[in-house]
C-alpha cells in the first residue's frame, strides 16, 4: 500500500493472502486499488514498472475497471477477464492444483513490488498533480 501510495493518493486497496488461512497452501498473488484522481501518467509509470520487472511468469495491470488490479495473466486468461463468473473458480483452481506456479507468482510479486519502490519519481510530479 505504501508503494502504491508513492503514485498518488489511494482511496481503495485490497490484498490477496500470501497462503490460504485454513489449509496453509500457496495463493496466486494479486491485488487491487484505486486512486482517488487516477491519470495516465501514474499508469504509464507503474506499467513501466510492471513490465520492466525481469519476472518468472508474464503479469497484468488491468485499469479497465474503476479498481486497477495487478495479477498473473494466465488468471485472466483462464479466466476469460477479470469480470466473469469463472475468475474465483480459476484461481482456486490454481491455488490448489499449481503449487509451482503460485511460488514463482509470489516471488515475483515481491520483485514488482521492490521495483515499484525503486521508480523515480519525475522531479516535476508534484507541479502534474493534476495530470496524475
């Protein structure tokens, strides 16, 4: 969350479990917030971030909703979106099935994350308030 905050000023965050509380598997890592004022610059940086990350399995920022949401694409893949039925059923599936895959995830979800710390910030950010 204190990564995130570094773009701007959140109004919304969630995080999945690094393991499930009940059966202490693995979970496929993702997680979701929204900016009170989201702009495209704020996106471009985190993009860039995201894809810069020299990671194990392929991941998205989806901001096609009003929350952006950073997961492993092959969730939305199989998933077929992020809004469909099948999205809880998919990651069960994989949290439960996939052990391998959720590792890799949960590694490289702590590589994106401390690639995200380490963006420079434009010296100009703050006079772009309002463009973030």
């Amino acid at each position: 969350m204190r990564t995130l905050s570094r773009f701007g000023e959140l109004e919304w965050f969630g995080l999945s479990a690094e393991s499930n509380p009940v059966h202490g598997y693995l979970q496929v890592p993702h997680m979701k917030w929204r900016y009170k004022t989201p702009g495209e610059r704020t996106a471009r940086l985190i993009e860039g971030a995201v894809r810069s990350a020299h990671t194990q399995v392929e991941w998205t920022l989806d901001r096609s909703r009003k929350n952006w949401v950073l997961l492993p694409s092959r969730v939305i893949i199989e998933a077929q979106g992020l809004a469909g039925p099948a999205f809880a059923d998919v990651v069960e599936r994989i949290n439960t099935q996939d052990q391998d895959f959720c590792r890799r995830a949960l590694s490289d979800f702590d590589l994106i994350i401390d690639h995200l710390r380490e963006v420079a910030l434009p010296e100009t950010w703050r006079s772009f308030d309002s463009q973030r």
